[in-house]
C-alpha cells in the first residue's frame, strides 16, 4: 500500500470531521497492519488484530446504521 498526498480541495479538513490521529501514530498503525501479511493467520497476534479490526468494523457499522434511523 501506498500513501498519496491529497489535494486540498480532496482531502476534508479538520473543521469537518475534528481532530485526526497523530500521523506518526498512524503511520505505526498501517505499518503493524502490513505485517500482518507475514505471519501465520493463527498467530496469537494476527488473531488480536483480527478481533480488534472486527470491533472496530462493528462499531461504525452500528453507528451508520443508528445515522439512518435518525
């Protein structure tokens, strides 16, 4: 995976979405995730990435489900 930098007029702005992550602290997060790759699936550490990536995919999954019931 690459990163690419966004233009401006691509990429929304804080006043939208808020404060992000820190990049440093991102950039260690895709780098742990691309590692994954090189693991066996049941490494007890590929299975706590797996199971923390899934919570998080259910919690905005829930959320944007709440968003169209409003």
């Amino acid at each position: 995976m690459t990163v690419t930098e966004d233009s401006p007029e691509l990429a929304p702005g804080i006043d939208e979405f808020g404060p992000g992550i820190d990049p440093e602290r991102l950039a260690v997060c895709l780098s742990v995730l691309d590692e994954l790759d090189d693991i066996e699936v049941d490494h007890p550490d590929a299975i706590a990435v797996r199971r923390a990536t899934a919570g998080i995919y259910r919690t905005v999954k829930q959320r944007r489900r709440q968003e169209r019931r409003a």
